[in-house]
C-alpha cells in the first residue's frame, strides 16, 4: 500500500492508494508518525484503494486505537461501496465515521471543536471554584524539567486549578500533582495539562502562575474534591 500525506489546517490527509491487507504494516506506522508530530486529527481517503481484506481491518483496528489512545479522531473518505460491507461487517462503521466528500469530513473535525469548546464551558460552570491556599507538589510527568516542591493552589474545583509559585513549565506540559486535604490531610495525586500561564507583564499579581485542567482523573477523586468544595464554599458562606 503506498500513502501519500498532506495538511488541511490542523488536519492530515492520508490518500491510500493499493491493497490494505497483511503487508499493510506502513499505515499503522504512517499513523503513529502523524501522532508522534501532533497531528491528532487524521483523514484517510479510501478513493484509490482497491482492496481489502480481513487482516486489512486488523491493521485499521490497530491504527485506530494508536489514535483512540491519544485522544486524536480518525475518520474515513471517499469508502467505495463495496467496503461499506466489510466495515459493516467489522463494525468499523459504527466507531469510525465516514463521509462521502473531503469538503464535508473536514468541516466534521472543525464542527466538533466547536461542540467540544462548548461542553468545556458548560463543564466549567457546572464546577464550583474555592478561592483557597493549599500547598502542591508538581514534577513533569517525563521527568523534565525540575519539579516545583512550594507551589500553591489559590482557586480549586474539581476539573481544574490555578496554582501560583512555579514557574518551570510551559504551555500544553503534562504534570503529576501532590496534596493534602485538610483537615484529614489526606494525600491525592493526580495528573493535570498546563492550559494557560499567566503572563507577568499583563498579570505581575499572578506571576508565576498557570492554570491546570485534571486529566484521567477518576470518578472517586473529583467526587472527593466535589464534596470539599461544597463544604468549604459553605462554610465561606457562613463565615
């Protein structure tokens, strides 16, 4: 199978073009190249692809995960009829979706950024935010750079945190969190992704300062900063 790839906006195109069978091991790599160099939104043209078989859907199954577990989206073109059967067959078609023209698959990535931005916003105001000063530990997930041992959380809710004394990361880095619950002082630890710093000649009150979004954070530990939340901001009330 030969692949030739281009670029639409965030988007990569792959146009396929041969056989997608058990030699078709350079689509699972050409997918994972694409991931590797940030491309997380990937579309695949099927028009010069003129057969496929049953180890072929495996090797779609396996590239289709690679970007599954990247939180990228793969999604299909240009599928001539008769491997519509053999994706319904798989059910392919019922976790990749397919479109009959490039115009129309691009606008789709574009239109769920949209709808993605939205939920965001609507997760946010669903979340209570407790003005707070709360020691954290951070330290890259990776190993890089130096970990940051007296930072402090001064806004908490249970998606997110601004953190204020850390300087050593950057936009989009990837960091694991530690603290401590008062008043038990129960330890949680958590993964979070910089998605803004404050900037120190428009904010110099919150330099050096980010804010965090959680992620993977499972259910128990944001139904724990939930309930600390609310009995604090309660308190703050009474107060």
């Amino acid at each position: 199978m030969e692949i030739r790839a281009r670029q639409f906006n965030a988007v990569i195109i792959l146009d396929l073009s041969g056989k997608i069978d058990v030699n078709a091991a350079n689509f699972v790599e050409a997918v994972g190249q694409c991931i590797r160099d940030g491309y997380m939104d990937i579309l695949c043209n099927f028009e010069e692809v003129d057969f496929i078989d049953y180890m072929g859907i495996s090797v779609i199954v396996i590239a289709y995960k690679e970007v599954l577990n990247n939180h990228g989206r793969m999604k299909f073109v240009n599928v001539p009829s008769h491997f519509k059967n053999i994706f319904s067959v798989t059910g392919i078609d019922r976790v990749i979706e397919m479109y009959p023209s490039e115009e129309i698959a691009l606008n789709s990535f574009q239109e769920d950024k949209v709808i993605e931005n939205i939920r965001k916003m609507q997760l946010r105001r669903r979340f209570k935010r407790l003005p707070i000063d709360l020691k954290v530990e951070l330290k890259a997930k990776f190993g890089h750079p130096p970990p940051c041992y007296k930072a402090d959380i001064l806004n908490l809710s249970a998606i997110g945190a601004f953190i204020f004394g850390c300087e050593n990361f950057q936009l989009g880095d990837e960091i694991a969190m530690k603290l401590k619950l008062p008043p038990s002082g129960e330890e949680m630890e958590m993964e979070a992704k910089v998605v803004w710093l404050a900037d120190k000649q428009i904010q110099p009150h919150f330099y050096p300062g980010m804010g965090v979004e959680f992620t993977h954070l499972p259910s128990h530990l944001q139904q724990k900063l939930i309930e600390f939340i609310e009995r604090n901001i309660s308190f703050l009330a009474t107060d």
